[in-house]
C-alpha cells in the first residue's frame, strides 16, 4: 500500500527492512539499519501528535532522538504533551494544516463499512477494499 501511496512521488522510497526481520520490530533497531545502510542520509522520525504523549514509553526513546529528531505533525484536537526537557529539545513540530486524518480512523472507517475515499489515494482505497482489509475489530 505505500508503494501505491506514493507511486508518482520521486522524492520517497519504500524500504521493506522491517518486513524480512524476525521478532519484533523496534524503531532503533529500523534507525540502525537506516544509518548503517545509507551513511551521511540524514534521517528523522514522523510522528502525529496523539503518539508523542506515548513516546517515553517506546522501547529505548532516548537513544531514538540521539540519532534522528522527532517531526511532529499536530492532529486537531490534540495538544502536545508536556515533554521531559531530553525530548522536549529534539522535537520539530511541522508548520502545516491541521487534518482530521489518521489511520486508526482509515481502519474505523472500514470497519464501520464507511467510505475512505478522498481519505486515502483511490489506488489504495481500492487495494484496501479489494482485499477486505480491516474489516474485523483487532485482536489483543
């Protein structure tokens, strides 16, 4: 599906690392690979701004923002928490409009049986209804 997101968009790639590892998938473990994989690219970290309240508690946070700052997109609606000042320093929040558009509300919608179009480009809303995603509430 990012592969169709952003089929005619030259400036993003899709990278698959996470896909081939075993275990769990932790953020660092993905920056590791990043840097060791494409040294001197300067890489950083895309969050909304209903996750960083739950940032702190991500498997090895601080070690995070020593290697990639933290883009925050605000979600409206959502204030940014209070942050400890070792967060607080690397966090960018982006100038940019404020959108009512996240992708637990995508797997709400589908769910629900409501529409994503005009949510999601039309080559994957297509390939999420084609092939019944997110139909069934999660599990755990």
């Amino acid at each position: 599906m990012v592969e169709l997101a952003i089929a005619d968009h030259p400036a993003f790639v899709v990278n698959d690392l996470e896909l081939n590892r075993t275990g769990p998938s932790y953020t660092i473990d993905t920056v590791h690979a990043l840097q060791k994989a494409y040294p001197g690219t300067r890489f950083a970290l895309l969050l909304g701004g209903d996750s960083l309240a739950d940032f702190p508690r991500w498997y090895r946070p601080e070690e995070i923002v020593q290697r990639v700052p933290l883009l925050v997109y605000q979600r409206p609606g959502i204030n940014l928490p209070d942050l400890p000042d070792w967060l607080a320093k690397r966090v960018h929040v982006v100038d940019a409009p404020l959108i009512g558009l996240s992708s637990t509300d995508i797997r709400q919608r589908c769910r629900e049986g409501h529409s994503i179009r005009y949510r999601v480009r039309d080559a994957v809303r297509t390939y999420i209804e084609t092939h019944h995603l997110y139909r069934e509430a999660p599990h755990g």
